[in-house]
C-alpha cells in the first residue's frame, strides 16, 4: 500500500476499505436511528458517541500513519465525507431519541440523517436543531466537515501538483 495504484487489481484492498467504511456506516445509522423509544435515550446516545469518537480517531490515526498513498487517502477520505461521517453522525443522533430529544423537529431516521449532512457541510437551513448534549455533537460534526473538507482538497491539490510538475 506504498506506491500509488495503477491497475483494478492494486486498488482492489482499497476500494473493498472504502465498501466495508460504506456498509458499516449505513448498518450503524439503520440499526441506531431506529430504536424504539424505551431502548433510545442518555446511556445509548452515550456510548454510540463514545463509539463515534473511538472510529474517529482510530480512522484518522489509520489514514495518517498507514495509507501511504495519497491517491488511497483521497478516495478514503472521499468516501468519509461523502457518506461515512454524516451516517455515523446520524447513528448517534437517533440513538437518543426522537420527540426533541436530541434534534428539535426530527421525527425519524431520514429527519436526523438530513440534519446530519446538514450539519457536516456547515450549510445550517436552521429547519431542525440540536438540544442537550447534541448541540455538542453538532458542533464537533461541523468542525469535523471542516477538517475533512480541508484535508480532501489538500490531498486533491497535493496528488493534481505532483502529477502536473514540469521536469
């Protein structure tokens, strides 16, 4: 996983990365944003967001340290921002609960995965808000779109540079 990938078979290990991130993500936010109303609440909100920070950190130390390629990271972080983050992020959302619990005005798991990306992409149509807790997780999803953003586009610009240098 040094060198950059060429062919469909070099990439392969990547992209089945990038799926196993995507089907994690989508499981997390189906089974978490879905749980009734006795299971939901404080204790199960907490220790998804304490899972969420777990994966946060463990993805960003693994991007970091040992996807050596850039254009590896650029599709993984792709990905991250895309659909992994806001599914993870609305995973914990549901698993507070509904009836503005967590997110003011979210009745189901579409409300709280569209005040996720929302939210991740810092566009803020003010239709839904956080309470409690959640307003504390809103802002770490904001800064985390942020960051992501950010390191996407350096890495973009970063793998354009070094295949566009003059000799």
């Amino acid at each position: 996983m040094h060198s950059d990938p060429k062919t469909l078979d070099e990439w392969k290990s990547t992209l089945v990365a990038a799926l196993g991130l995507v089907v994690v993500s989508f499981l997390a936010w189906y089974g978490f944003s879905r749980l009734s109303e006795a299971t939901a609440g404080d204790r199960i909100g907490t220790v998804t967001t304490v899972l969420l920070v777990l994966w946060l950190i463990s993805q960003t130390w693994y991007y970091m340290t040992q996807v050596k390629s850039p254009k590896r990271q650029l599709l993984l972080m792709g990905i991250s921002f895309i659909q992994v983050v806001p599914f993870l992020f609305a995973a914990v959302y549901g698993s507070f609960g509904y009836y503005d619990l967590c997110v003011v005005g979210a009745k189901g798991p579409s409300d709280v995965l569209y005040f996720s990306y929302v939210t991740f992409t810092t566009v803020g149509f003010g239709d839904l808000h956080p309470a409690g807790l959640c307003r504390g997780l809103a802002v770490a999803e904001a800064i985390t779109g942020y960051i992501l953003l950010g390191l996407f586009v350096a890495a973009a610009v970063g793998i354009y540079a070094r295949s566009h240098t003059r000799a």
